[in-house]
C-alpha cells in the first residue's frame, strides 16, 4: 500500500530522517517506537504533506503513485489520514460541519455527489459510541474545550467517518487514561480490515496490549 524508499527528510535545513525503508501491505498494522528527537512525527507529517518538512532524497510511493510533491488535499483524497499527535482546535466551526466539509471536499475531487444532512448525521451517530462521545460534541467547536482524551477521540472519530486507507496515528494513546485508551484501541480493531493500514506511533506498550 505504502513503500518508503532511501527516504531522507530535513526540516529547516536539518536532516531528521536519513535513508528510512518500509513497506506496509494492505491489512497491516506497522508500530514505530522511538525517543523523542528521532523523526516519527517527522515521518508522520512528511507522509501527509506537512509543508515545512522537505523531502531531499527518495520517494515515498502510495498504491503505486509517487506522491512526494502532492498536496496534503490530495494525499488525504488519495485515502491518507494523519491523527495528529496535539490536535488543534478550531474556535467557532462546529464539529459537525467540519467532518461534514472534510468528507464532501473528498467526495468532490472524486467526482461522488455530496452527502446530504441526513445521511450524514445517520452515519455520524452510529460512529460515536465506537469513540465513547455523545451527540452534544457534533454541536461543539472542533476540539475547543475538550480534554486531552476528548481530543484523541475526536481523531479517531474523523477517522471513522473518513474512511482512509492508510491511518498514520501519531501517539494517539499519549496522555490518556486506561478507559480512554480502550475506548480508542477499540475504535481501531473495529475499523481494521484487510484492506485498511495502520501506521500506530507510541512510546508505549500498552497501546498494543488492547
């Protein structure tokens, strides 16, 4: 699915990733451990086309197309999703509409027809108890006043609503208690499948453990 090859990645002149190889196949879960300093987000950020991050060398190839100049809306259309290791939040734009812009965008620039309200809220629904949050968050601003575990799983409830091939989670367990953690560990095996990857970045075991 995806295959990185003598992948060298500097950010602001400094080499943080130098010669880095991997290949995951469809239905694969790949973890990445490593101290602080030593290029995962770095490599989760390049993979999603983070700007400030500047491939000098090698490719990264995603279902057989070198995606190494493409957008991040391109890459993200192309069935990417990068669960970001400190979500940001975005006063005054409601979680519903943000969720709903995002999977139209991908709809659009594949020529499907925009989901409608309905359709949309209906799917929404059935995803929230798979992340342990209730309706009211959809009615709240992205991520503005949630707690760091509201956070972690509003990613992954993007993700669900998303459908990504390819989800690069970037210490999504950090900071969270061991019922947030099972809550997001569950929301992951439920998403899994055999054409669905997963690139899960952790510092810890325990992640792995649910």
């Amino acid at each position: 699915m995806i295959e990185f090859k003598n992948l060298i990645v500097e950010v602001e002149g400094k080499r943080i990733i130098n010669k880095f190889n991997l290949n995951v196949l469809p239905g694969e879960l790949h973890v990445i451990m490593g101290p602080n300093g030593s290029g995962k987000s770095t490599l989760a950020n390049t993979v999603a086309g983070h700007p400030r991050y500047t491939i000098e060398g090698g490719s990264i190839t995603y279902n057989k197309e070198k995606i190494n100049k493409l957008s991040p809306e391109q890459r993200s259309a192309l069935g990417i999703f990068l669960s970001l290791q400190y979500p940001v939040s975005i006063p005054g734009v409601k979680n519903i509409y943000f969720l709903k812009a995002a999977v139209n965008s991908i709809r659009k620039i594949k020529n499907k027809n925009e989901i409608d309200t309905g359709n949309f809220l209906k799917m929404v629904r059935g995803f929230l108890p798979l992340v342990g949050l209730d309706e009211s968050f959809l009615h709240r601003s992205v991520n503005d006043g949630f707690s760091g575990g509201e956070k972690k799983r509003n990613e992954i409830l993007q993700m669900l609503v998303l459908q990504p091939d390819l989800s690069i989670l970037d210490e999504t367990d950090s900071g969270l208690d061991i019922d947030a953690l099972k809550i997001i560990a569950e929301g992951i095996k439920n998403y899994r499948n055999v054409n669905r990857s997963f690139i899960l970045i952790t510092h810890y075991h325990r992640m792995l453990d649910f």
